[in-house]
C-alpha cells in the first residue's frame, strides 16, 4: 500500500469485493477509482476489477463481462461519472470477465477500445478453437480424458459444461462486432500510460504502467495464480490476419511465454504496486501488493515443474495420473478437472521442450533424469 496516500471505500460491496466501490489517491496526486464488477457467474477469482481515472480523457481499464454491463454502469455512477464520460476503455486481454462488457460501452457511451495489437485479428475467431493444438498428441490426450471424465459423471457435467458453452458462445458472437480504435505494442504510450505486451496468459495479455503502479490485468493476482496457456499452433486462416512479427506462437502461448513475460515485471522496482484484475479485494480485506508478487508466482511454476518430475518417479505415467497427483481431489470436481488438466500440460510442455521428460508411443510419459528445466528459468 506504500503508494497510495488514502484508501477510501466509496461503497461497500460484498466480502469479496462485489460491488464495491473505492478512491485511491497516490503519493504522485493521482485519483484511481476501483469498481469491483461481478462477474455473470459464480466465479472463484472473484469480481473483475475496473479501474476509472484521467489519462487525457477519462480511461477505464477492462470493462467485465458480457452480462455485467448493468454493474459495471453502477459503479461509474457512484464513483461520480457517467458512461458518456469514459472516452476510451483498454482491454488488458481478450477473455470474456475482461473485454466482455466493452462492446457495449463502445455503442452505448461511444468509448473507443484498445487493446493489444494481436488483439482485434483474434476477435473473429472462439480463443479455444486457437488455444487448442490438434497435433499435438498430449493435447488430444488431454481431450480424451477430459471427455471420458464427461461420461463417468453423466447429467452433472453435462449441466457444467452446457452453461459455460451458452455463456462462451454469447461472448464469442458479441465480440465479433466489437471495433478497435487502437492497437498498442510493447512499449508504446499513450499521455502517462505505458504499455507492456505480457503473454502467456493470454497471447493479448497487457500490463500497462503509470507513475508508480502497474495494472497488470490477469498477469500477476493476489492469493491465486493465473492459468497459463498451452502451447499452439496457428491456422493458415489466422496466421494470415496477425502481424508477422507476431506469427511464432511460442512467444504468445505456453507457461514458457509466461514465465518470461513474469521476469518482466519481477525486473521493474519493488517499490512498483500492482493493481489486478482479480482479488484486490477478497475475505473482507484488501490485498495490496508489489511487483515482487510476480516473483512469487514465478517460484511457483518452478515447484509445481519439479513436483511433475517427482510425481512420475522411475516408471512411464499418464497425463490423468500425473494430474491427480499433483492436485488435490477436492481441485478436480466438476469442470476443474479439464483446468488442472491443461496446468498439467503447459508444465509437461516446458518439460518435453527442456529434455526433461519424453511421451513414448502409448502417450505415458517418462523422466529423462535430468533438470534442465531450472537452467531455462534461470535464464529468462
């Protein structure tokens, strides 16, 4: 909290921050007003946190969900503005809790959006059909367990999975119309803004930089750690739509991509305070940290790659055993199992990719005895 002057709750919310409303003033002068908009789903990370400040014209950073417009527009008011006010919104990532409400702020209040500069050619398309890599026989074998697991539990993953279908495709026919009217790269500003490109997460994942703080959107949260993504490989289709400096994947996707975009906030000053996306408020407290919340979150990955190696031991394992290793069972139920699922494969990736594990032709996979995997974070 070292950088802000005054925390003061504008309105109270519930104990995890939904609904609430606060003013936060810097030591630098600046007023930063933090909405907590609930999500349009019972969601564990909480509600998503919109900031509201001046930046040559009134800014907003993310805007919610697609059914969270309403809540969204509740908090501008009680922060003492209204949506005609707001003169653009920049969207930290393309997932549904973040840019899903910016469509509508755009046609509704005239708001400009921006966002990262893979961020519009990717908008035509459903992120998972990109995220998912068909060639890649782990991928397709966590797809064979995902769907088995689907059968085992019959009616109650059938209702899961029908409703994160119907909110998943409602999200991905309104953003379809959303218009970008900037695209930002790395490094890029924008009046007192700085943008950092920050993938891994997301391949259109943003922090962006103001004074002494850091919005960092997904990219570094308090109390949990964000997925990373699985490897993947682009389409002719949308290769064709994304600028060439972006086209290898492998910068944009994968726990190693993410790792790298983390050791870019872990090199900034500790004295830097990170306003997330998720659980700045949460349990009835404020949890305000530094960058060196990156570094924690880093160190976790590097746990989580030796618990992978030391859960297959001497003997070939498979995906599902390596997984329900690692979690614990209560992690797995319902649709978490597909979540731990694809942690798992981003990890095993890095692995495979570092010589420390290889997958033989029945799809188990083997230590190789090695480590090699600590030389490569030790060199981001």
């Amino acid at each position: 909290m070292s950088q802000f002057k005054n925390v003061i709750t504008v309105r109270e919310g519930d104990m995890d921050g939904n609904r609430m409303v606060i003013l936060l003033k810097t030591k630098q002068g600046r007023r930063i007003n933090a909405i907590g908009v609930p999500q349009d789903n019972n969601s564990r990370t909480g509600p998503t946190w919109a900031y509201l400040f001046e930046n040559d014209g009134l800014t907003l950073i993310d805007a919610g969900a697609t059914g969270s417009y309403q809540y969204l527009a509740d908090g501008v008011l009680a922060a003492g503005y209204q949506l005609r006010d707001i003169e653009r919104v920049i969207v930290t990532h393309g997932h549904q809790d973040h840019d899903g409400a910016a469509g509508q702020l755009g046609q509704e209040a005239d708001a400009q959006i921006w966002a990262h500069e893979i961020y519009a050619p990717l908008l035509q398309y459903n992120p998972w059909d990109i995220q998912r890599n068909p060639s890649s026989p782990l991928q397709r074998e966590l797809q064979r367990v995902v769907s088995g697991d689907r059968e085992r539990n019959g009616a109650e993953a059938a209702r899961q999975t029908s409703g994160y279908a119907k909110r998943n495709k409602r999200y991905v026919e309104t953003r379809r119309r959303f218009h970008v009217h900037r695209s930002v790269s790395q490094d890029e500003t924008a009046g007192d803004l700085t943008f950092i490109h920050a993938p891994g997460h997301a391949p259109d994942e943003l922090c962006i930089t103001m004074d002494k703080l850091v919005f960092s959107g997904d990219h570094v949260l308090p109390e949990i750690t964000p997925h990373p993504t699985t490897k993947t490989r682009f389409s002719p289709e949308v290769r064709k739509h994304i600028p060439q400096h972006l086209h290898c994947e492998d910068k944009s996707y994968g726990l190693l991509a993410y790792l790298r975009s983390l050791r870019l906030i872990t090199n900034m000053d500790d004295d830097i305070a990170v306003l997330p996306a998720h659980r700045l408020y949460s349990k009835g407290k404020f949890n305000f940290e530094n960058t060196a919340r990156a570094e924690e979150i880093l160190q976790h990955h590097v746990v989580r790659l030796g618990r992978v190696l030391h859960r297959m031991g001497n003997e070939p394992a498979s995906l599902e055993h390596i997984t329900r290793g690692v979690f614990a069972r209560r992690k797995l139920a319902g649709g978490n199992l597909y979540m731990a699922l694809s942690e798992i494969v981003a990890h095993i990736e890095l692995l495979e990719d570092a010589g420390d594990l290889a997958m033989d032709e029945h799809l188990r996979l083997r230590a190789t005895g090695s480590e090699h995997f600590r030389e490569v974070v030790a060199g981001l």
